[in-house]
C-alpha cells in the first residue's frame, strides 16, 4: 500500500506466535478447561492444605470452639451467595421481559437478518444452528477472497501484492475456524473459541483500506467483491456478538443453578457441624477421623466459592476479550499476548 496511508490497523492475527508450555496452561484455567473439573481441583488442593494446617497444629479438631468458629465464618461468607444467584437471574430474565411490540420487532429484525445473509451468501435457507450458521458465512466469506485474488491476477504489481498479502494472513484463520465448527454444537467451547479469535473487525480495516489505497487500480469486478466482502464481514461481526451474548447467558443460568445445587447442601452441612461437633467429639472416636470430618466440612463450604471463581473467571475474559470488538472500529494498538490461541485444548 501506498507510504502515504494508514499504517496497518493493529496486529492482525492473535494466533500468531509460539505457544509455550504456561501460555497453554493459563488458557485452560482462563478458557477451555471444563469449570466443574478446575473446581474440583481447587477444592482437592483446599482439602489437602487443611490436613496439612492439622497435621501442624494450626487447626485443631480437638477444640470444638474453634473448628465451629471457622464454620460459622464461612456460612456468614456464603449467605450473600443467595443475593448473587438472585442478581445473576435477574440479568438472565430482564432480556426475556418485554411486551408483544418488543417481540415482534426482534422477531422481524431476526427474519430480516436471516434474508440478508441468504443474499450475502447464497445459502438457503440459512441454517438454524449457530455453529453452521457461522460456518456458512465464514465459508462464504473465503470464496469471496479468494475470488478477489483470482480477479486481481492481472492487476498492477502493487495491488497484487497487497491482495495477495490479505489473502495470506485471513485464508489460514478461515480454514481453522471451518474446521473448528464443522461437526461442533452451540454450548461447547469450539464455537465460543472461534468468536473470540476472528478479530473481523482488523480484516474489515484492512480491506477499507485497500479500496483506498488502490481506489484508482481497481477493476470493477474487485470493486464488488470488495463490496461483497464488507457486507460479510459486517455479518460475521454481528453472528459473533449475539452468540456471544447467548452464551454468556448460557454460562451465568448454569452458574445460578450451580451455585444452588452446591450452596444449600454446604449451608446446611456447615449449620449441623457448628449444631453438633462437641457432641461429636465426646465420642472419642480416632484423631484421624476428626481430621477428615474439619477437612471435608471446610472443604465443602469453600466449595460454592470455587464454583463462583471459575465461572466468573472464563465469563470476566470473554467479555474482555471481545470488548474491543466495536464494528469497524479496533481499539488496542497491540493484542496482549495471553491472546495467543491454544489450538487442540480441550473443554
């Protein structure tokens, strides 16, 4: 491109570059790693830490004074879980609230959408299901850039080069992520990676500033395929963000049931302990035994906690993930470098 324009808009692919052990690691705790197994793992870890705090003396099962003051410490810590959950449900519910006018105006502006894509690509009708309704238009997509470099063959060196360029670096993101969706379903991490990693928003940069660039070099085929290309990309861009949205209300109705099913057994598991300990060791059962009883009840009361952190966690990053996704806009001048994709993690 011309010296005189734009400089490139930003970093143009996030899954350029090494991926090294602890990268691949903090994207399974950040992303792909299933949630139930990283709680699972947190609480093990919780479980044997408190062995080992009673192995040397810190916790003492044998005084009940203190093993039902830790226990009450952590029931007053759960009880504002109930006020999450209720909050959680109320975000999830306040998008399904709405009168007949609001539901028929999402309904036509869903059929409108759908029309649109079905001239776009060609395809119809357009799938129902997200993962092959994303699919189609990537793969739409590729055709078209691969058509704007069969007709800029014989067009000057310099904007041969520069199609030639674009079609590099996007036809490799484009295979991974048809591949990646073929033979996926909406809810397993597969999709949601491909969302976060697309960055349509650098490729529609990019091809805005060929046609300036090259604006007087352009056939009138590269024009319409330009043209075309914009109009898909815009269309991949607003498939991204609503399924990106169905998913995270997805995630935060499973975090809201979660936490109940987790909460109220802990709840009450921790009130028989704080109820029913000195009893207990009046028993004079084995030291080890009394052990495991303060180890499992701790365990178990932290257990709504782990839930919360992971949950948050994977939707905290997505959310930021996608935050600079702003239509044609791209806002970071550099794509931090916990950006890098791991490929083959799985959920």
């Amino acid at each position: 491109m011309d010296e005189t324009d734009d400089a490139p808009a930003s970093q143009p692919d996030p899954t350029v570059g090494e991926k090294g052990r602890f990268e691949a690691i903090v994207q399974w705790l950040y992303l792909h790693g299933n949630r139930g197994v990283l709680s699972l793992l947190l609480l093990g870890v919780v479980f044997m830490v408190c062995l080992l705090l009673i192995h040397e003396g810190l916790i003492t099962p044998a005084e009940a004074g203190d093993v039902t003051t830790l226990s009450g410490a952590l029931i007053g810590g759960m009880l504002p879980f109930i006020t999450v959950v209720l909050a959680i449900n109320q975000l999830i519910l306040s998008e399904e609230f709405g009168t007949t006018g609001t539901f028929f105006d999402r309904l036509e502006a869903s059929r409108e959408y759908r029309r649109t894509i079905e001239d776009h690509t060609g395809y119809r009708p357009s799938p129902v299901e997200p993962s092959e309704f994303l699919r189609v238009l990537i793969e739409a997509k590729r055709r078209t850039v691969l058509g704007l470099r069969n007709v800029c063959l014989d067009a000057p060196d310099e904007l041969h080069n520069d199609v030639a360029d674009y079609v590099e670096t996007t036809a490799s993101r484009d295979g991974r992520a048809i591949e990646r969706l073929n033979d996926t379903s909406f809810g397993s991490f597969d999709v949601i990676s491909v969302i976060l990693h697309y960055n349509d928003p650098w490729q529609l940069q990019e091809v805005r500033q060929l046609r300036s660039s090259h604006r007087h070099r352009l056939s009138e085929p590269a024009r319409r395929q330009l043209d075309r290309l914009e109009d898909l990309l815009e269309d991949i861009h607003v498939a991204r963000q609503y399924f990106k949205t169905v998913y995270m209300q997805q995630e935060l109705a499973d975090l809201s049931k979660i936490l109940l099913y987790v909460g109220f057994p802990t709840l009450l598991g921790g009130a028989f302990i704080i109820l029913s300990y000195g009893n207990l060791l009046a028993l004079g059962l084995h030291p080890a035994v009394y052990a495991l009883i303060v180890a499992t009840t701790v365990t178990a009361l932290f257990s709504p906690f782990a839930v919360l952190l992971f949950y948050v966690l994977r939707i905290a990053t997505i959310a930021r993930r996608t935050a600079a996704d702003f239509g044609p806009f791209v806002l970071q001048e550099q794509l931090p470098r916990e950006d890098v994709e791991t490929s083959d993690v799985g959920d």
